[in-house]
C-alpha cells in the first residue's frame, strides 16, 4: 500500500530564516546562498530538545520540501554542506516525525537533483535509510517514510551511472540495500 503524500505548508512567522522562493534562490548570488545555507544548517544542527526547537526543525523541513522541487535548487542543495547535515539528523534526530521529514526532503532532493558531485555522500545516505528500515520493518508508517527516500536515491544512481561515458565505482550500493528493498515488495 503506498500512502499519498500530504502537501507540506510551513509557517512563515515561526520560520527563523528569510523564506525565498525556489526562483530567488536559484538566481541568488553565491554570497547571499552561502549566507542563507549557513543559517539553514546552522538551524539544523540545532542540539535544543525542547518542543519548540522540534517544531522549528519540523517547520524548516516544511520549507525545504516546497523549494527542492525546483532542479536548479535541488542541485546547489544536495551538493552543499546541508546534505550531511540531513544524513547526520536522520541518524540522530530524537524525533521521528524530523526524521520523517528528513527522510522526505532527502527523498526530494534525490528527485529533482540533475546533477551529483563527486563529494555528495549518497552511498551513506542509501546505507542509513536501509539500516533504518531494517531496524523498524515491522513498523509499516516508519518504512512508508523511509522507502521513498531509498528508492529516489538509488534511481539517482542508476541514472548517473547510465549517463556516464565511463561508468566507474563513485557510488557503492550495498547489497543489503536491494535487499531490503526486495523484502519490502515481497511482505509488504
């Protein structure tokens, strides 16, 4: 059973940050992105453990899912420091529903992205998600939010690779990723 995703709204006046639209960051010049990825990190990696760092953490996310839509700022976000960042909350994070989000902006990103760097760590990306699904496959609402994510991120591979004149050993899939994905399809 595949679950429709919900549109995401976030809440300007509780977002600490600017909130350009997807346009004015892809047109942005690198000193106000950098500006504005640093602050966006900055929240991110936020240690707080209150409700309302949680809230503004999940509100953030919000506002990634709406822009990384757009290819040209999908592409300057997965090849910044915020996707080590995401990698590093989705690992971390006490909050599922933030790793919910984590996992569907990665997912997101995963999407749109056109172009990967060489840096982008998408192998340990595609190593956390199927740990996660391991660790809770008997929990169908975790999976359903993690199994997106996976998949976009190993099509992204495959699609690069294919691209590619000369494939070569960039990004390494573990076995046990397929794995976990075919017991997925196989139980459910």
């Amino acid at each position: 059973q595949i679950m429709k995703q919900v549109p995401v709204r976030f809440d300007l006046k509780t977002l600490h940050i600017p909130t350009y639209s997807a346009e004015k960051l892809s047109s942005m010049k690198d000193v106000d992105w950098n500006d504005f990825l640093q602050r966006v990190c900055s929240m991110l990696d936020s240690t707080e453990k209150n409700t309302g760092a949680a809230r503004s953490k999940l509100n953030l996310l919000y506002y990634l899912c709406t822009v990384a839509v757009h290819k040209e700022v999908a592409n300057r976000l997965i090849s910044s420091q915020l996707f080590p960042i995401l990698i590093q909350q989705l690992r971390a994070a006490a909050n599922w529903d933030i790793r919910a989000k984590v996992a569907r902006v990665i997912g997101l990103l995963a999407l749109h992205t056109s172009e990967l760097g060489e840096n982008v760590p998408v192998s340990e990306a595609i190593i956390l998600l199927t740990e996660l699904i391991r660790e809770n496959f008997r929990n169908s609402k975790l999976k359903q939010c993690f199994l997106p994510a996976l998949g976009e991120l190993l099509y992204l591979i495959a699609s690069m690779e294919e691209k590619r004149e000369h494939p070569r050993e960039r990004c390494v899939v573990p076995s046990a990723a397929y794995t976990v994905l075919m017991r997925c399809l196989r139980e459910g």
